[in-house]
C-alpha cells in the first residue's frame, strides 16, 4: 500500500503537478492507514466493547476526511485529518498496553512480535503528530529543515523497530497468554492404585 501511495504522490506532485490531486492522494493514504491499523488493533485487542469501538471507528474517521477535504481548499495541505488519525492511534497503542500489563503472561512482554509492533508505531505516530501540527506553522527555513530531519529520524526508527520485531520469539504454544498444562500429568491424586501414595 505504501509503494502504491508513494508512486501515485510523485505521480500527482513531479509528473501532472496537480496539487489538488496530490493533496488527495495524500488523504486517501491517511484513510488507508488509519483503516488497516484500526483492523489490527481489532484482531489484537481481547475486550469485546473496545474491539467494537475500534472497528466502528472507521466509518466516523472516513467520513470526517472526506468532509474536511470537501469543505476546506483543496489546493493546500491540511492535516486535521492526520492529527486526528495519530491521536486514535496512540490511544490504541496506549490501550494495548494497559491491556498487556493487566494479562498474566507465561513469557516476557518484549518477545511479542505485536509488542515491538506497537513500539515502533508509537514512536511514529508520536513523532508524526507533533509533525504534522508544526507543518501548518509559517517558520524559518531553518525550522522546516530541522523538522524534516526529526520526521527522516522518526520514520526510520519505526523501520528498524518493524525490522527487530521480526526476530522476536513468539510463543511457540500460540499467541495467547494462557496457561496450558498437559493432559497426561499426574497431580498427586487421591488412588489407592497411585505407588506414590502407598
């Protein structure tokens, strides 16, 4: 999705050089991202409510993108819509935390591939949206090259923190934190037929 994206922004930006197309280009990505990330949080979550609040998230979020698109000037960046979208997401990112810590758990935290997920999109969607409010402001050249490079740094860390995850160990029973005791283990019963008891 994000190749797709990139290739339809330089398309719209370098190629056509049609700002109100590249500024809905940029739109519809934030749509997508925020799509795909809240179906994630709805598989990873275990309480019903919240998993409900994520899913129906989706449309209210859709439709106020659209709207502010429409009803601002399409030919300038706005950025509500993405301020909006970090926001949602840290809150998510926040709430599988609070979750994790409350689940007993039969191996660490950090060996959870969907832990360092969560981990590295923290820090981008932190880093982005203190990003994406300071883009509006009229600052110095110096500024904007300054935010630029903190942006680069942000996007590469959740790279290289999406890369790590990869080598995590997950649980080799299954995913879930419950504790599976086997079938065939003998807990001292109560049988005169048990050699232990006698």
């Amino acid at each position: 999705m994000l190749f797709v994206f990139v290739g339809l922004v330089f398309l719209a930006r370098n190629i056509l050089k049609d700002p109100p197309l590249h500024y809905l280009t940029l739109r519809l990505f934030s749509l997508c991202e925020y799509t795909i990330l809240a179906l994630f949080f709805y598989n990873v979550f275990r309480s019903k409510l919240v998993r409900n609040i994520v899913r129906f998230s989706i449309i209210p979020f859709g439709l106020y993108a659209i709207l502010d698109y429409i009803f601002n000037d399409t030919k300038s960046f706005n950025n509500h819509s993405h301020i909006i979208s970090c926001l949602l997401l840290i809150l998510f990112i926040v709430y599988y935390f609070y979750e994790k810590m409350n689940a007993v758990a039969i191996y660490p935290l950090y060996q959870s591939i969907i832990f360092w997920i969560c981990v590295g999109l923290f820090l981008y969607f932190a880093g982005s949206f203190f990003f994406f409010i300071f883009t509006t402001t009229k600052a110095d050249r110096e500024f904007s090259i300054l935010m630029d490079i903190i942006y680069g740094f942000v996007v590469i860390l959740k790279n290289v923190i999406l890369s790590v995850s990869l080598f995590a160990s997950e649980n080799s029973e299954g995913s879930d934190d419950a504790l599976h005791i086997p079938i065939d283990l003998d807990l001292d019963e109560l049988s005169l037929t048990n050699p232990k008891n006698l």
